[in-house]
C-alpha cells in the first residue's frame, strides 16, 4: 500500500485538493476525500505509519529488478537495479538513468509494467517492489518469521528463488514520456530487443543493441565466476544471474530426476557451459541437461576462494557432531552461519531451498537429506588452504553427517 499527493494526476475537477489524498495497491489508483483537510492529515499520518511499520517488517527489503528499455536511443536493452520496498517508481527511473548514464529525470521518462497483453504506465508514486511481489499470491500464506532470524523457512525461501531468478507475469519497461525526441535513435538502424537470457554483468553505462544482439559496453566487462571469492563477483550482496538461473533450472526440474547431484554428467558439456558462463557470455540455462547444470554449479561451489562455509571455520564445523543432542548440533550450526558473510549466507539459504525442495521428493528421486549431504558437502567445505585437496571418503561421510544439520538450523 501507498499514499500519495497527485490529484493533479489521478482525480477530476471537482475533486477538493486539500481534503484529499491518493491510496493505492499495488497498482490501483484510490481517492480518499474527507470533510475537512485536518481529518485528511490525521487520516494520512495514521496509514502512513502502520504502512512504515509493515515495511519494517517485510521481508526481503530489497529485490533485484530487471528493467528493459523501449525507444531509447544508445541504450542498452536491459539494466538490473536493486529496489527497496520503499523506492517509488520515480526512485527507480532515476536510479536507472544513472545506470545507463543518460541525462534526465522522471519528468522524461516514464515506468510502465507489463503483465501479458496488458501495458500500464506508472504514474510515479507507485511502489516497484510491491507490483512485483503482489505476482507472488502464495506468500501470503506463509508463516512470519522471527525478525532476527538469520533466514526463512526453506519453503518461504524457494519462494522468493523463483520470484528472484524466474521470469515472472510481470515486466518493467522505462520508455521516454515523449517517444518522438527518440525517433532518430530509431531511424538509425538500431533496434531494441529484449532478450530472455540474464545479463549477470550489471549494465554501469550505456551499452548499444544493434542487428538484435546486445553488447555490453567496454566498462563492463564480465568478471570471471569460477575460482574466486563471492564478494568479487557480487554486486551489495546480490548472487551473480548465471549462479541464480543455475539454482533455479535444478530447483524446477531436480526433485523430479533421479540421482540429482549424484549421477555423473557428460564432461564435455560442462566445460563447454563452465567455459561460457566464466567468460560472461548469456546462456539460456534451462535448455542444458539438469544434470550438466548441476554439475557445473558443484564445480562452482567448490572453487569459491575460501571456500562457501569458510576454511577458517573448518575445524568448528566438524565440531557440530560432537555435540550430545540435536537442538545443540543446530544451535551450533547456527552459531557458525552467523560468522559467515553475508554473501556467502545468501548463497546458502538458496541452496538449500533448493536441496529442501529435493528432499521433500525423496520418495522418488531417491536423494534423501543424507545423499543430498554426502553429494554436497566436500563442495561446501574444505581444509585450510586446501581447497583443491582430494578429500578421503571418510572425510566426505563426516563433513555430510555435519552438513545434515544446516537444512532445519538455516
């Protein structure tokens, strides 16, 4: 929900400026007219703050929100901005003009959200954050979680996997309020296309799209993705696209399989994927084998720098089986998690979404919360200064019994 002053925008003539005022959610436009400006006021200033107190409350705070561009001449196709559900839709366009490095302000340049067939421009004072939420009606019915906990429940946060690295109903578009100042951008041969693939390397300035193809321009080139540490290739905490698309390919399709995480993929490909994916190039994910999807997102795991669970932590974590009882192995595991960065926990309430979704299909796919462990773990954790060391069997079995701890602790 949010209120607003545009009367200007949204009411008629003979609607009273001073006794009134625009509610709305998500995108609906509501004028409330009272009998007096001080019972607007008083009105006004109640909503406002149980609608701050909600949004204290809410979480994520902030989501990664990819806008493509229309009519905009030397511009990228699309640019990804992170928005905080207090950003209005003006906020936005300002922010994604300093992205793509165009001169301007919301006076010329207009947000529109597209679900389907339908196109709706915003007028402005419309939150980004919560249209894009509204397309998530099962959230609803979670359960609240502590507001110091360390992460939501597994089912709450495969939820907000797919509404994070999925395409979802609905679209952002910022085109100019004045399509004709763009008509030469048009009429020179450049197209806009917008593609389906993520761009994981944030657009900082404006790219060009010529012959349907996008090209990133020279300062952004993409960073390398495997073998180095997470806060390299993160942007304020956000998991690079290729790494999201990745989680969410075997998310959809992994409790499905047989063996996911387990049986062996064709070599070949998964070079070949590593390779494109460390050399920054788009790659529709979900047309890949599961299996080589999966692979390739081990191969990944294991060669962060330091490794996901920390190697300075190493010690401590085989620690969490010599505790006597099981809410002490999980208060221990938990205790752990909390001297992470927050990156790497990031990462970890996705992954194991994910492996809690698995699980849950165990019946069928034959990959219990104890295979899953045994698969995952040496990828999670490795010795001081040893990460590329081969790790003994019995090694392996004592890091997943630990690890079995992590699912219901994180």
């Amino acid at each position: 929900m949010w209120i607003a002053n545009c009367m200007d925008t949204v009411g008629d003539a003979n609607i009273r400026s001073g006794r009134s005022f625009v509610l709305g959610w998500p995108t609906v436009n509501f004028v409330a007219t009272f009998s007096s400006s001080e019972q607007k006021e008083k009105w006004r200033s109640y909503l406002q703050r149980y609608i701050m107190l909600a949004k204290e409350k809410e979480q994520p705070k902030s989501i990664p929100l990819k806008i493509f561009t229309e009519n905009i001449k030397n511009c990228a196709c699309s640019v990804t901005v992170t928005v905080t559900n207090s950003d209005t839709a003006n906020d936005t366009i300002n922010m994604l003009l300093t992205m793509l490095g165009i001169t301007g302000s919301e006076n010329d340049f207009q947000l529109w959200a597209s679900s389907g067939k339908e196109k709706l421009p915003l007028i402005g004072h419309e939150h980004p954050y919560g249209i894009k939420m509204s397309h998530l009606p099962s959230t609803k019915a979670l359960p609240k979680e502590a507001e110091d906990s360390i992460s939501p429940s597994p089912t709450q946060e495969s939820l907000l996997l797919e509404q994070k690295i999925t395409e979802m109903q609905i679209h952002f578009i910022l085109k100019p309020r004045h399509p004709a100042q763009n008509k030469q951008g048009r009429d020179s041969g450049q197209t806009m296309k917008s593609t389906p693939f993520r761009d994981w390397a944030f657009w900082r300035r404006s790219g060009t799209c010529q012959k349907n193809q996008c090209r990133v321009a020279p300062s952004a080139i993409p960073q390398q993705l495997f073998g180095v540490s997470l806060t390299n290739i993160c942007d304020k905490d956000n998991l690079p696209f290729p790494i999201l698309d990745m989680l969410s390919v075997i998310n959809r399709k992994g409790p499905l399989l047989e063996g996911i995480f387990r049986k062996s993929a064709c070599i070949k490909s998964c070079r070949i994927l590593k390779e494109k994916l460390n050399s920054g190039d788009r790659v529709n994910c979900y047309s890949k084998s599961v299996h080589v999807v999966a692979c390739v997102l081990k191969d990944f795991l294991e060669n962060i720098e330091g490794s996901l669970l920390s190697s300075d932590l190493y010690e401590k974590w085989l620690r969490v089986l010599d505790e006597v009882t099981e809410k002490k192995k999980i208060n221990a595991a938990q205790r752990l998690l909390a001297q992470l960065p927050k990156v790497n926990v990031v990462l970890l309430r996705y992954l194991f979404g994910v492996l809690y979704n698995i699980e849950q299909q165990s019946s069928s796919n034959q990959m219990t919360a104890y295979e899953l462990s045994v698969c995952i773990a040496p990828s999670l954790l490795c010795p001081p200064n040893s990460c590329r060391l081969e790790l003994e069997e019995n090694f392996k079995k004592k890091v997943g019994r630990a690890l079995i701890c992590v699912p219901s602790g994180l």
